[in-house]
C-alpha cells in the first residue's frame, strides 16, 4: 500500500480522517465533492483512491498530527483543537513543527471555552489566579493562561471534563462546546473563548517536492471551488444600466456581476455570485429596487 518509486519519493498522495466520530462524514462527502471516489478496504483502515492516487487512512483523530509528523500521512482532516493543542505539546517537549494548518474546512465548528459552575458571579479572568481548571487541552489552556498572565493549575483529564466541578476535581473547566447543551445540563457557564476551532486540511510545514505537490495543489484548488460555492447561487435578473450601481449596493456579498447588454440597449442582463443564501427577502429588495426577471440558479462547480 505504500508506493514508493525508486528514488524513495511516494506516487500517491494519502490522506488522514477520522475512522468514526464527528468528523468522519463530513470530511468524506468534502472529498467526494472534490471528486474523490475510493476502493474500501476489508478491515476499513485504508481507502484506495480510484479516481485520482490519493488513497485515505482511516484513524482516530488524535493520531493525525503524529501521522503526518512522522510522514505516514502527507494530508490530514482534523480538529483545530486538535492540531494545535499537539503543536503546543511539542513545543513544551522543545521537538520541532511537523505540520501546520493548510486551510479551514467549514465545519465542525466549536469553541474552547472556560465555563463555570452557574452560580460562579463571573468578574473577568483575573478570578482565575489560583484557581484548578480540568481539561484535556492542557497546551492551550497553558497558553492562554501565559497570554494573560494568569497562574492557575490545570488539572488534565482525559474525558468527562464537565462533572470535574461536580466531582470537586476542579473550581471549573476548559471545554470544547458547540451548542452549549452539555455545559447546561452540567450546570455550568461559559466565560472566556480560549480557541475558536473547526475541521482543517493539515499537512507538513514544508512543501512537497514530488508527484504528491502537483496532487496536493490539485486538491487544493478543487476544495476552494467547492468551499466557495457551498452556500453560494448565482442571481439572474434585468435592470436598466443607470440603477445597476444601487441593485449592487444590496448585493453585499456578491462577487463583481457579469453585466451583458440586451440588443444593445440601456438593459443589461446580470449575473452575480452570491455567497451566502438568497432569501425572498432579498429577491422582494432586489424588484422594489427595479430589478426584473430575477432567478436564482444554485452552482454545482466552480473552477477559477
Ligand atoms: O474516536 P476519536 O478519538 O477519533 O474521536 P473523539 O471522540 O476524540 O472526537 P469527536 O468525534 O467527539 O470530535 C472530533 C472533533 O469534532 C473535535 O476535535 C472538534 O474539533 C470537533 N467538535 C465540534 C467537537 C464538538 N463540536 C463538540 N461539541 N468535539 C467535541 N464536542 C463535545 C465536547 O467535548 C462536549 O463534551 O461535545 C460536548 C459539547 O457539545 P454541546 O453541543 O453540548 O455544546
Ligand atoms: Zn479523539
């Protein structure tokens, strides 16, 4: 499964996710948008890329900084979290970066947050000076505590972290929270943001020097088509040329329009990349603003 050429360098790019758990999914239907289809493997560790050389190694989503830092990878979807809190591990431990954030995915969006029993009247981070916080992200927390100049003991728990209150393990707690839920039924708060996290393409620091660079741009490049339009839709509509440059000012969010005049008249016909969604509402702005024959068509690629 690992080919190498003769000269040592790989023909196949290979790529880290999550086996099961939050990222798992959505990473695989990201990768299939890029056009990604795979071969599954009887034990379901290795995926063997059919359309293109890039084959996924399914894993626990703690491994995957390790993986790349020690080559097994060259690509990987992970957790901010994740990532950095390993960067800052070694750091502690004085090894060098290995990998780095390549690029933001756009889901599996969280929060690192400090959160407090309920009945805590939170004053400001200057409370926390002596103060025991449980967490698995010790590096993070290690950080910003330095950040702020606070000196407070982290006690590092592996899971569970929001009964540690409870338990008397610790005052509070540093957490990831996405819908606030947990902390809630927990009886805790959040106070303070220590990382605002989501999925990301992590890889090496350096750049690849073999086939895999041409692999890794090609990948790139198409995540960036599909990461723009996810949520966009091309807008249609008519307008005469002199209230074109109102009917854009509604259009915040969209790219420049395409602008075609019709017989060579006053009347354009536009096309404008939207995005973010457009709503009824907006349609309503567009034709009280003089628009006509709007349609909204939704994109299925985009190839800049
Ligand atoms: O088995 P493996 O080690 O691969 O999986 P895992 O259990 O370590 O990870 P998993 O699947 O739980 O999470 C993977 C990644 O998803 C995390 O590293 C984050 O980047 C991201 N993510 C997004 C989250 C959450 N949202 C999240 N809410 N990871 C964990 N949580 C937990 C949080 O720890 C807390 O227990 O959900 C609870 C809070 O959720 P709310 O909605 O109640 O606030
Ligand atoms: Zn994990």
């Amino acid at each position: 499964m690992n080919r190498t050429s003769n000269n040592g360098t790989r023909e196949r790019l290979r790529i880290a996710i999550q086996k099961s758990g939050r990222l798992s999914e959505p990473a695989r239907a990201l990768l299939s948008a890029c056009g990604l289809a795979w071969r599954e493997s009887r034990d379901r560790l290795f995926c063997y890329g059919e359309s293109l050389p890039v084959d996924l190694l399914l894993v626990r989503d703690d491994d995957i900084p390790g993986l790349i830092a020690d080559a097994v990878c060259d690509l990987g979807i992970v957790g901010r979290n994740v990532l950095q809190e390993q960067a800052g591990e070694r750091i502690a431990a004085g090894k060098e970066q290995a990998f780095r954030e390549w690029r933001a995915l756009g889901f599996g969006a969280c929060r690192l947050m400090l959160a407090v029993p309920e009945t805590w009247q939170w004053q400001g981070a200057a409370e926390l000076a002596g103060k025991r916080i449980a967490t698995s992200y010790p590096a993070l927390l290690a950080d910003w505590l330095r950040a702020q100049d606070i000196a407070a003991e982290i006690v590092q728990l592996s899971g569970s972290v929001e009964i540690a209150p409870r338990l008397g393990q610790a005052d509070l707690i540093c957490d990831l929270v996405s819908s606030g839920a947990t902390l809630a039924a927990n009886q805790l708060k959040p106070v303070e943001m220590v990382l605002q996290s989501e999925a990301v393409l992590a890889g090496p620091v350096a750049v690849f020097d073999d086939v895999r660079a041409e692999l890794a741009d090609l990948l790139l490049r198409r995540l960036e088509g599909v990461l723009k339009i996810r949520e966009g839709k091309l807008l249609l509509f008519q307008a005469s040329r002199e209230i074109v440059p109102s009917l854009i000012d509604l259009l915040p969010d969209a790219d420049p329009p395409i602008m075609t005049s019709i017989d060579g008249s006053d009347r354009l016909a536009l096309q404008a990349l939207c995005h973010s969604a457009v709503t009824w509402q907006r349609l309503e702005d567009l034709k009280r603003a003089g628009a006509a024959g709007l349609m909204v068509v939704p994109v299925e690629r985009m190839l800049a």
